[in-house]
C-alpha cells in the first residue's frame, strides 16, 4: 500500500513536468522543455514518456543544428541560406518517421501528445526559415514556397494562413498530388467537407505517390487509411489502394466532370497502364489498382454525360478481369 502511495505521488508531478515540456516545445522552446523532462526524469528515471520525449526532441535538435552546418554531413547548408535550412527540417520528417519504426513507436497513439508538440515545434522553426525568404512578397509566386509555407502553416496549427498559402500554391500546381492533398487535408480541418473529399480524389488521381499520407491530420483521412491498411496494403501500394477504397466506401464521392482534353489524357493513361501491366513489370501491385481507379474515373464520365451503357459495362468487366473482389464490392 505504501508503494502504491509513493507510485501515485510520483505520478503527479511527473505529468505535470511533461506537460511543461510539451506547452515549452509548442513555443519553440526546446532548452525549457529538456530541462522540464530532466527534473521529471530526476523522480522516475524509468518513465517511459520521459524517456521517450527526450529521445525524440533530441533527434530534432541534432538534425536542426545538422541544417545549420554542425552535423549529419549538411555542412554545405550555410546558416544564411534559410530556404535550404528550412527544406533540410521538412525533408527529415522520413527519417523521423523511421527512428519512432526502429524505436517500435512508428505507429503508437500513445504518445500522441508528444507527437503533437514535436509538430508544432519543429514546423514553426522550419516556417521562420521560410518566412524570411518571403520577405517583402518578391516570392509570392514561387509555388515550391508557397506549398511549404502552407504546410508548415498547416502543422502549426494555423488553417487560415494554411489555407491562403496552398490556394495560392494549387494555382501554380493544378496537377500536383501532394500540392493537392495539403490543401484538401486543411479543407477538412476545417470542416469544408465537400472541397475536401474532391481535392483528396483529385490528389490521389494526379499522384498517389506524392501523397506525404503521414503527414495528414484530419479524421477524413486518417480513418480511410486505418481501414485501406486493415485490408493488408502498407507502403507506397496502400497508396494506390486509399483512392479505391475511398470510392468504395462512398468517401471520394464528390466528382466533377471531365474537359475533353481530361477525358483524352484519361484514355491514354488508361491505354498505358493496359499495356504496362501485360508487360508483367516488378510493380504490377502499383499499377493494377492506379489503373482501377482510372477506370472509375472513365465510369463517372460515362455516367455523368449519359453515354452509351455498353461502354460502362466493358469497363466493369475490365475492373472484374483484374479484381473481381473490387468488382463486386463495387457494382454492389
């Protein structure tokens, strides 16, 4: 009973320092929130969430001082070239991703709090690297700049100003997935639902594999790929795979019809993919559900003009040649 008590009196103060840590690192104050952890860590030198948010904030902070010019072989990137310092923060977020993987936490809601205020932290020291070289709106019309000051926007938490960058960006990058995708992931965060699910099927149409999936923070998506990895696809296939699904469960329903140059372009992706798949290549697994979904596509168009029904239905039974478990689900 007395260790119980010592356990639970511990506790509070413990929670306490690690909230302190993460309001400190929300602010950028990576030192104050080190220094929170340590004290926590001087009560419990076990905690698992001491433990833990220690080693991930002091991840960022050797991959920070690495853009700077001090490790990680990024001596080249010079403290005055903040764009490069900037691009050098985001792109680590990969290797992020792989350290919590090889630390078993890849995939852990449990230290989501931590997760959070390490975003918000390490996205407001990249967007201060790339408001700088926005300065007096000269760089308003780069659209490489644009996207990653809306995204970082994004991961601050600020929609609005998240919102006016990606516009400004999706207007340079019509045809960009993950342009596209960053913009439809803020529709939803803010609750424009309609804008949200045609961006998420224009995205995933343009270009699966630029979708930055790990990246998105709204329910809409998140949940579509918790259920896409519950039928087995992981990687750069559950890529292929969410746009299918989405359909499926009614989620990309919000479709527009397609320009006579669209619909051109369309066939002829179609026609290439056919082709490519006969060819038996290593990434079949990629490129039968990218072809699926453009048959979809195909069906929407078909539908939406009134054409002649023997065309729709030589497209399903395309979709039921390469999957008849999709074709099924889908007719159903």
């Amino acid at each position: 009973m007395r260790l119980a008590k010592q356990a639970m009196s511990e506790e509070q103060p413990i929670q306490r320092l690690i909230q302190k840590a993460y309001e400190n690192l929300k602010t950028s104050d990576a030192a104050s929130a080190i220094m929170a952890l340590e004290e926590a860590l001087r009560i419990d030198y076990e905690n698992p969430e001491v433990v833990y948010a220690l080693k991930c904030i002091q991840w960022w902070l050797d991959r920070i001082k690495g853009a700077e010019g001090g490790v990680q072989g990024s001596t080249h990137l010079k403290q005055s070239d903040t764009y490069a310092r900037g691009e050098f923060i985001l792109s680590q977020w990969d290797a992020f991703y792989g350290f919590l993987d090889r630390i078993g936490e890849g995939d852990s809601s449990e230290y989501d709090p931590c997760h959070y205020a390490i975003k918000r932290f390490v996205f407001s020291t990249a967007l201060q690297s790339f408001e700088d070289i926005l300065g007096d709106g000269i760089n308003q019309h780069d659209p490489e700049l644009l996207l990653r000051v809306g995204r970082c926007y994004k991961g601050v938490g600020n929609y609005e100003e998240a919102l006016k960058y990606l516009e400004q960006a999706v207007r340079f990058k019509r045809e960009d997935g993950e342009a596209l995708s960053q913009l439809a992931d803020v529709n939803a965060l803010m609750e424009e639902t309609r804008s949200a699910k045609a961006l998420f099927r224009e995205a995933f149409f343009m270009d699966a594999q630029k979708v930055d999936i790990r990246s998105m923070e709204s329910e809409m998506i998140l949940r579509l790929r918790d259920r896409v990895k519950a039928q087995g696809y992981t990687g750069r296939e559950l890529l292929e795979w969410i746009p299918i699904y989405g359909c499926l469960y009614g989620i990309f329903s919000v479709k527009r019809e397609l320009k006579q140059v669209e619909l051109g372009r369309l066939k002829q992706s179609i026609f290439t993919l056919e082709n490519a798949i006969r060819g038996k290549p290593e990434d079949l697994d990629l490129l039968i559900p990218r072809l699926i979904n453009r048959y979809f596509w195909l069906i929407d168009h078909y539908e939406n003009v009134q054409e002649d029904p023997a065309l729709i239905a030589e497209t399903l039974l395309k979709i039921k040649i390469y999957d008849p478990a999709i074709y099924e689900r889908y007719i159903g």
